[in-house]
C-alpha cells in the first residue's frame, strides 16, 4: 500500500532574540506486565504484544539452553519471523563490548525500527537488552521476559537499563520502557536455590518499604517461594510487581534521588564493587545492605529491636547474608566502607541511606557517619543459620 500524506504549516516569525525559547519533550509510557504460569500463555501473550512485527530474542547462553531456544521455536511456530543470539552469563557480560557486540549484531539483521527486541533472562539480560534498545536507532521497542526470580520482581520492571563501568556499576544507563513485560513463573523451576534466594531479596525489600501484607507473605510462605512452587511464585510476583509499580509511578525518571527502592543497596552496591562484581550476587549483596541500615535504624532509636531482629531474621531464615561472615566473599570491614567512600565520590558528595522505620516506612538521610556504619558491619552473627558460606556455590 503506497502512502500520500499531506504536511503543512504555517509558522510565523517569532520575536527577536533576547527571550529564551522553552523546547519540551513530554512523554508518558504505559505497558502492560503479564504474570503467568505455564509457556504456552506466555506465548500466547507475546503474540498479542509482537503483533506481527519480527523478532530479535537475545538472552545469555544458559537461559538459552534451557528455556530461550524453545520459547524461540514455539514464536516461530506461530508464524513469526524470529533471530537469536546470546552472550555469556554474568555480570561480567554487562558491559560496553556486550552491548557493542550486540549492536553490530542487530545492524546485521534486517530488524526495522518498529520490529521488536525480545529480552530473555535474569536482569543481566534486561539491563544489557534494554540498553541497547535504547540507543538502536534512537529507540527501538522491546519485551522483557524474565526468567530469574530478581528480574520477575524488579529489574523487569521500570525501565533503567544499564551496563557496568569499571569503575562503578550501571554506570552507563538510561531510562528507556519496555512494550510489554511477560513472565512465566514456570522458567523458575530450573533456577538453584541461591538465585531463588537473592531474588526473593529484593522482594523483602519491597514489603520492608511498601507493603506489611508482602513482608508477611514472604514469612509465611518462604518455603514454596524456594521451592519454586508455581502458584505462590505467582503471587509472589503478582504483588511485588504491582506494588513497584505503584511506587515508581510516582518519580519514573528519578527526578528525586531519595528513594525507598535504594533501601539496602547502598552498602550493596559497595559491596559488589569492592567483590569484583560477581562472587556476591546482586539481591545477596542487598540482602546484608537491609541488615545494615535496620542496624543503624535500630542503633538511633528509630527502629524498634523487635522489628529490627523480625527483618534480620527472615533474612536468616531465608539464608540471604546478614553478616559479613555470611557473604559468600571474604570482606572486611575497612575494604567496605573505603568502597562507600568511591560510591560517595561518585554521588555528589553524599551517601544516602534509607532506613527503615516500621514496616512499610522509612526516612532517607545522608548524615550516616562512618563510625556508624562501621558498626553496623562488624556485628557478630546474630542467629546459628548465619553461617559462612563457601565462594559463589549454587545449591540446587
Ligand atoms: N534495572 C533494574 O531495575 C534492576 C533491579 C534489580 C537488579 N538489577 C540488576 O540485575 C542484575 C542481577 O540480575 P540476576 O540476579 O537476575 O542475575 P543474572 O541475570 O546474572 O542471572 C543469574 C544466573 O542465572 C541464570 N539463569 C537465569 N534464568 C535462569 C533460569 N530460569 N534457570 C536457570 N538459570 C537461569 C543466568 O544465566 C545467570 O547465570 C544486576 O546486574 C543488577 O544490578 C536491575
Ligand atoms: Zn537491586
């Protein structure tokens, strides 16, 4: 079908120089998140969201043995026109020549600037994909389909992508939305325990800022979230997904840095950094950062000793590090706070923290002293499920 499209306007003059001219760029996005349990309505969904349009699947090479690679099929299956490739797993693989490999590979496709990028995998993936979505010809659409428990709850959803510095984490980023976000519990099952378990982290954190219900849901049913039993997952993500989403809704583009959804990761992100990245898993090394700030919230009398010892104890229960011993690294004290010292150097001067108060409430402060922090990391453990941990060992 040709097109003919007639354009006219008629713009006069403006005043003369001297007055600042106001451009502005508005936009609001909206997308649709599907929780499921099986693949086939995965699929199904995935079509109505593809509508059509090619598809270029990009995941890491584990995700694509044991899930992408048939999600691939059954696409093509359908009719549509799908391409794949995959990278490394890994921290290490969000990173510039990742995301550089990536571009050459899509400027190799005939992939069109309304076609689709579909983003399968732990937030490794949704943060890398994303990214490069972002910047492939200023912007092209793209499908979030999770399949880590952390990339369910989170990194699926909201729209900050971003790639590893050297020098710092998610460094290069930006804030780009994805079309549609599809998720199939089902893809948990072939998840370890220690992946389950940092996931399950940043949900915690989301019922320690937002939502009493959500923390209590975790406590009472822990024992099917790790074993990845499908209907409670899907709860699970169900509500942690609608309550991030409620909350980001508020400030999409971060104009307000004081954030609640930072609560754990100022300490975590030091810790990731001073660990190379790696031995400590995202959602572990947040796990130990919300037991930091619950120690310095309960030192300054803001958080009450009962509550304080209920969120280091589900922590404890669930087997998330509550302690330095308990980091699957060897780290002390000393390399930690000389990591917050960078993190600071980075962030304007300041070192925010967010505390938690109750459940559900928290205060963001930038006046946590070193002296504090201190203390909050060389704790003994405080529990005998605080064990040491071996380096980097997933159970099964
Ligand atoms: N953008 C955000 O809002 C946001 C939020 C939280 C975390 N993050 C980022 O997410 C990253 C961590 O994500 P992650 O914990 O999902 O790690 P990940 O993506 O590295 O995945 C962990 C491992 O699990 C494997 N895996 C994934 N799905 C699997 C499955 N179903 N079965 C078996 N193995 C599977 C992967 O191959 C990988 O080896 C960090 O870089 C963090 O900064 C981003
Ligand atoms: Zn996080």
């Amino acid at each position: 079908m040709t097109e003919f499209v007639r354009v006219s306007e008629q713009l006069a003059l403006p005043k003369g120089p001297g007055v600042p001219i106001m451009a502005s760029a508005r936009r609001l996005d909206t997308y649709p998140v599907h929780v499921c349990l099986d693949e086939a309505t995965a699929v199904a969904r995935l079509c109505d969201e593809i509508a059509g349009r090619r598809v270029a699947l990009v995941t890491d090479d584990t995700v694509f043995a044991v899930h992408a690679r048939r999600l691939g099929e059954r696409l093509t299956a359908t009719g549509l026109d799908v391409v794949s490739t995959s990278f490394p797993p890994g921290e290490a693989s969000k990173s510039l020549p990742t995301a550089s490999a990536l571009l050459d590979w899509l400027a190799g496709t005939s992939l069109a600037r309304r076609d689709v990028l579909l983003s399968v995998g732990g937030g490794v993936v949704m943060d890398t994909v994303g990214w490069v979505a972002s910047a492939y010809m200023r912007g092209i659409p793209y499908i979030n389909v999770p399949t880590t428990l952390l990339a369910h709850v989170d990194a699926a959803l909201g729209g900050k992508v971003a790639i590893d510095h050297p020098s710092a984490k998610n460094l290069i980023g930006a804030f780009y939305q994805p079309k549609a976000v599809v998720s199939n519990v089902g893809y948990l099952r072939t998840l370890d325990g220690r992946g389950l378990r940092a996931g399950l982290a940043e949900a915690i954190k989301t019922g320690i800022i937002a939502s009493p219900d959500l923390f209590a849901l975790i406590e009472e049913r822990h024992a099917a979230i790790l074993a990845a039993e499908p209907a409670t997952t899907a709860d699970l993500v169900h509500a942690s997904s609608v309550i991030k989403c409620r909350l980001i809704a508020r400030d999409p583009y971060e104009h307000d840095l004081r954030r609640p959804l930072n609560f754990g990761h100022t300490v975590g992100h030091a810790v990731e950094t001073a660990t190379g990245y790696g031995p400590v898993l995202h959602g572990e090394a947040v796990a130990f950062g919300m037991a930091c700030a619950a120690r310095i919230a309960e030192r300054r009398g803001l958080l009450d000793p009962a509550l304080c010892a209920r969120i280091t104890g589900l922590l404890d229960r669930v087997e998330l590090p509550t302690t330095l011993a308990g980091l699957p690294a060897r780290l002390d004290p000393a390399t930690t706070v000389a990591a917050l010292g960078q993190i600071r150097k980075i962030r304007d001067g300041r070192l925010r923290f967010v505390l938690p108060t109750a459940l559900g409430e928290t205060v963001i402060t930038d006046d946590v002293s070193d002296a504090e922090i201190h203390a909050a990391l060389v704790v003994a453990p405080s529990a005998p499920v605080s064990r040491a941990r071996s380096n980097g060992s997933g159970d099964a």
